[in-house]
C-alpha cells in the first residue's frame, strides 16, 4: 500500500495500542508509504482534583485496582497546576521495523513552585495527546496548544490517580516518573512522584491492576 490510514489514538496517544497495531500493519505499507496519523505524542501535568480523587476512591473496584486505573474522564472541578510537558513520542513507519521493535517507554519530568506561595496538594497527573496526521495537519486534546482541536469531543483527558494526595511545599519540586510496559501479551503504565519529603510507591507495578491486552 502507499498509504496506511488507522485511527487507533487514544486520550494519552499510544494507550489503546496504537503503536503494536501499526508496527504489525507496516508490512502492508511499501516502502516510502506513508502513514496518517505521522506521529503522537503524549503529555502529562499534574492536577488539584479533589473531588475526582475522592470519586476514584469510592468507585466499584476493591482495594488498589481503584487507585493504580488510569481513567478517561472529562475533567470538571480541576485545577492544572503547571504547563503540560511532554512524555511519550511515537512515529510511523516506524524507523526500527523489523529488526529492533521496543515500544517500552520510560520519562521523567519536573515542576517547580506548584501553587506559588501556598504550595499545592497533588491528587493526580492529567494525560494528553497530540497528533500530526500529515504535514501541518494536527488533532489535539492538548490544552494551550496552537494546534489544539476546538470542538472535538472524541477524546477526553486521562485521569492517573495517586494512592495518597503529594503535598509539594512552595517552591518544593515535583518530579513525576512515567513507565510504558510492554510483554508478550500486554501493555501497561506504571507511574510514580515524589518531592523532597515525600516519595510515592509505583502505581501498578507489573500490571497487578489496569493493563491492555494485545
């Protein structure tokens, strides 16, 4: 084929397997095809959500599954404490196809100063995508971008809920660690924060409680 067209993107980017579908429809796609969408990359920011932590808390699932889910959810009663940053990226075709496939990803990001003076309790990480789907054509859920997609109502925000709300102090930083998983037959993230004083456990290590098959 000349041209490989999927729509696969979810609200973090890669988190409804995208690149693991993709990587095995390449084959199909001659060589100099190109591939709609070109590439998405995702975004995190760290979010004041009270009322949407207690939700999570109290929802159907028993024990830590609640808290190590990540959610889509439209985000009402929020506030986004820093600038988004960027987490994971992917493109296609992938340059690496065949002989080196590894769509684990790994990413570590820093905020300063969350909350000014007062300092800010952190109740979660908000997730975003954005994605160029050829040329200088973007759709985007990510928020202040210049490409982003008013009126588009497909995609809502990822939700990753902590176990316990992080307090960074003013001018404490927060360092957020974000992992993408991947085995024979599932993919997953795994998400950690800390500050100065505080130093959070991995949520969903090894999968133990929100994964997506392949």
């Amino acid at each position: 084929a000349d041209i490989m067209v999927s729509e696969l993107l979810g609200s973090f980017g890669d988190n409804e397997l995208s690149p693991e579908c993709l990587d095995g429809a390449q084959m199909y796609l001659k060589e100099g095809g190109v591939s709609i969408p070109v590439s998405y990359t995702s975004y995190l920011a760290p979010l004041a959500a009270p009322k949407l932590w207690n939700e999570v808390r109290n929802n159907k699932f028993e024990g830590l599954k609640a808290m190590e889910t990540a959610y889509v959810v439209k985000l009402h009663n929020v506030v986004q404490l820093a600038d988004t940053q960027q987490c994971f990226e992917f493109a296609h075709p992938n340059p690496d196809w065949p002989n080196h496939i590894d769509n684990q990803r790994f990413s570590v990001r820093e905020w300063t100063g969350l909350g000014g003076e007062q300092g800010a309790t952190v109740h979660g990480l908000g997730g975003y995508f954005e994605s160029r789907l050829y040329g200088d054509v973007f759709i985007s859920i990510l928020p202040g971008s210049p490409n982003y997609s008013e009126g588009m109502f497909s995609w809502f925000p990822l939700y990753f809920p902590l176990r316990n709300p992080v307090y960074a102090a003013p001018g404490e930083k927060l360092r957020v660690h974000m992992w993408r998983m991947v085995s024979s037959s599932r993919v997953w993230y795994e998400w950690a924060v800390s500050t100065e004083h505080h130093v959070s456990p991995v949520h969903n290590p090894n999968g133990r409680s929100y994964w997506i098959g392949l």
